[in-house]
C-alpha cells in the first residue's frame, strides 16, 4: 500500500520514488525516474520530469512543470504556473538534450507566482523571488528578487517577513517571530 495519497486522475509512473505523507493531486504526471521527499503537495496540471529530485515539505502549486536537470532541496515553494526550462537556447528542429542545464533551488527558497527561472542558476537558500520576476543568474542567500530580468531589491527572513536592511553594507536585525539574528556584511547576509 503506497505511503502517500494519489488522486484518481494522476498519474505516477512506475519506478518513480515518493516520500511518506506526498499528497499527489489531479491530473498530475510523476515520471519513472523522479525522486521526490516526503511531506510534498503538488497541485493541479504539474508536470515532473525524469531527471528530476525535490526534496522533503516541497509544495509546487497549480500549472507547473518541473523539466529534467532541476532539482529541489527541502522546503522550497513554487507559486502557481511559475516556469522551469532546461535549454538556453531552444529550437525544435535541433535536438539539445544532451545540452540541459542543471537548476538548483536551494532550502527554503520561494518562488512567485508566473515567475521564470531561465536553466543553470541556482537560488541560494531561502531566496525569495516575486510574482512574474524572470532570474537570469544566480540569487543569494535571503535576497528578495523582483523585475524582467530581476534585480534584487532586499532581503527575506526564513519566515518569509522583508527585513529592513540595505542590500549592502554592514547591520543587524532581530525577527520578531522566530529571534533569529541576521547579520549583513557587504554584500552578505548571514543568520544566526
């Protein structure tokens, strides 16, 4: 008896490896070889490719596509209809497969609704990444990225609260939820 709750529309592949607790929802296809940790929810219309490992507490909302060579770690969000791609430079009469770019998504990271994550970047932990951005090169540690391309414009706390430090320079602050201390220094932030 599978650990993990499978809507009647889904599809899962044989051979694909799924976490205790993933609750898989409708009309949602999990290829054969995708690996995917406990405790996720992937929501209406996703798509998970082949080459592809998420880590445990993922939630992928409505409408995306998870393509071979991105991996998620633990705790990442994926708004509704945001967007994966895996090839620079696509063209449908020219096969790249053997060209795929490896995406990293990091612990912790959020990524907005309608976003575009172009392939070989990776977002370092707990980015944060607004509703229709478009990331071009890779994201720091807690920076909230907004903009086509995006630019960062602040800092998020692993609560997911903006946190009112310059984006570089030296500084510290407390959340008010969790007491973690975040420190900036240069172009750094840093938690203890």
């Amino acid at each position: 008896m599978a650990s993990f709750y499978k809507h009647e529309t889904a599809i899962v592949d044989e051979g694909a490896q799924i976490g205790e607790g993933t609750k898989i929802w409708h009309w949602v296809h999990i290829s054969a070889k995708a690996k995917i940790g406990a405790g996720c929810s992937f929501g209406q219309n996703v798509y998970v490719g082949n080459n592809v490992v998420i880590g445990n507490n993922c939630k992928v909302q409505n409408n995306v596509s998870i393509y071979d060579n991105v991996f998620l770690e633990d705790d990442v969000f994926c708004g509704p209809s945001m967007v994966f791609t895996n090839v620079v430079n696509p063209r449908s009469g020219v096969i790249r497969k053997s060209e795929y770019k490896d995406t990293v998504i990091k612990k912790g990271s959020t990524i907005g609704a309608n976003a575009t994550i172009v392939c070989g970047v990776t977002l370092n932990e707990y980015a944060f990444i607004a509703a229709g951005a478009v990331i071009t090169k890779d994201v720091p540690k807690f920076a909230l990225m907004a903009g086509v391309p995006a630019k960062q414009i602040g800092w998020m706390s692993r609560y997911g609260e903006r946190i009112p430090l310059e984006l570089e320079g030296s500084g510290e602050y407390t959340c008010p939820y969790t007491k973690d201390v975040y420190r900036l220094t240069g172009k750094a932030l840093s938690v203890e």
